[in-house]
C-alpha cells in the first residue's frame, strides 16, 4: 500500500497536479499561517496554530483544529471534527460533521441544511442555527443560543455554571428557541438564563429557568 501510495505522488509531481487532490488522506500541518484545503480536495488532518482553517465547498476532511483562528467549513464541505481555542467556527450550507464541533472562546454558527452528528459546544461565544441540525446536543458556559426556525436539535442544551478561571463571565447569557424548531431531550440551566421560546416551537423538559412565550419570527 505504500509503495502503490509513493507511485501516486510521484506521477502528480510528475504530472503538476495538486497533491491533495492524489494523496487524499494527507495531513497538513502549520505554524503561523493559515491552512486551505481547496473545493472538492480530500486530507487527513488539517491543523494550525495562529492561523485561520478554510474548507472550501465539497471538500472533504477528516478532523481540523486550530489555536488562535478561526475554522470555516464550506458549502457542502464534510469533516469528522473540528475544534478550535480562540477562535470561531462556521458550517456553510449543506455541510457536514459526522462528530464534536467544539470551540473555547469562540462564536458557532450553522447554515441552512448544515448537520452535526456529534455535540456542539463552547465556553463563551454566541451559538446559532440557521434551519439546521445537531444529533449530540448544545453546551456552553456564557454563550447565547440561538435555535434558528426550524432548526431541530436532539440531545438537549445544557448551560453550565461558571467555574475556575471562567468566573469572570458574569453575563446572563439569552437562550432563544426559534419558530417550528425541535429540541429534544432536556434543557438544563446551571446558573440564570433569559429563555425564550416561540409557541411554534416544541421542547423537552426544562431544568432551571422559566419559558417566555413569543410570537412571531423573533421575541
């Protein structure tokens, strides 16, 4: 298999043709800069350190992490788990993550139709879904939620108390529930929320706040 894998990359060198695009399960690894994997090319695992991570559209990854920048899964892009400290992470639309999505200090936002298989967390940052799907559940610490209409979220939202060194975070952080979206399973808050849920919507149980009822497209 490594011989045949050898043959592979010396025809693209030989050939001009990307090394990504032969040598798909490749990992790249960086310092300082920030990593790109182009449209419809396939790596193994893709990480950085003060840089920026951009999946193009239909790309294909399997886990990509980053210290200080930002991840960017493109449209219809796939990756098995993205993580990221100090920095943000976005799904495009129609993407894919079969497992966690997790941030420490940084906003998560999901676009139409993107799905995560696994759990979406972070500590601070806002987290919001556009019409989109999480299988594992939501968690955060100080960040406010924001379940778009006709988002459906299985595994329930948990909110968790501030503790250690996050005990600056003294916010109340708002928890929104949009029109016709789902969650299941129980929501639970470790320290004071403002809760606020369409009466389109439908939840499961509810640990520790107090639902405001809203109409309309947003409280």
């Amino acid at each position: 298999m490594r011989r045949l894998s050898t043959v592979f990359i010396t025809a693209a060198f030989a050939l001009g043709l990307p090394l990504l695009a032969v040598a798909q399960d490749s990992d790249i690894d960086k310092v300082n800069g920030s990593v790109r994997v182009e449209a419809g090319q396939h790596a193994g695992t893709v990480s950085t350190v003060n840089g920026a991570v951009h999946i193009a559209g239909g790309a294909v990854v399997r886990k990509t992490s980053t210290v200080n920048g930002a991840i960017e899964l493109g449209d219809k892009a796939q990756a098995n788990e993205l993580g990221t400290v100090n920095g943000s992470i976005s799904l495009g639309s129609g993407s894919r993550v079969s497992g966690q999505v997790d941030a420490v200090n940084g906003s998560l936002h999901l676009a139409p139709g993107a799905d995560v298989g696994g759990k979406l967390s972070n500590v601070n940052g806002s987290i919001v879904l556009d019409n989109a799907h999480v299988a594992g559940g939501i968690e955060t610490v100080g960040g406010d939620i924001t379940i778009g209409a006709d988002s459906h979220v299985e595994g329930g939202i948990l909110v968790d108390k501030p503790n250690g060194w996050f005990n600056f975070n003294s916010r109340t952080p708002l928890v929104i529930i949009g029109p016709h979206a789902v969650v299941q399973g129980t929501l639970e808050f470790r320290r004071d929320v403002v809760l606020k849920v369409s009466d389109s919507a439908q939840i499961g149980p509810v640990k520790g706040a107090t639902v405001v009822k809203f109409s309309g497209a947003q409280p």
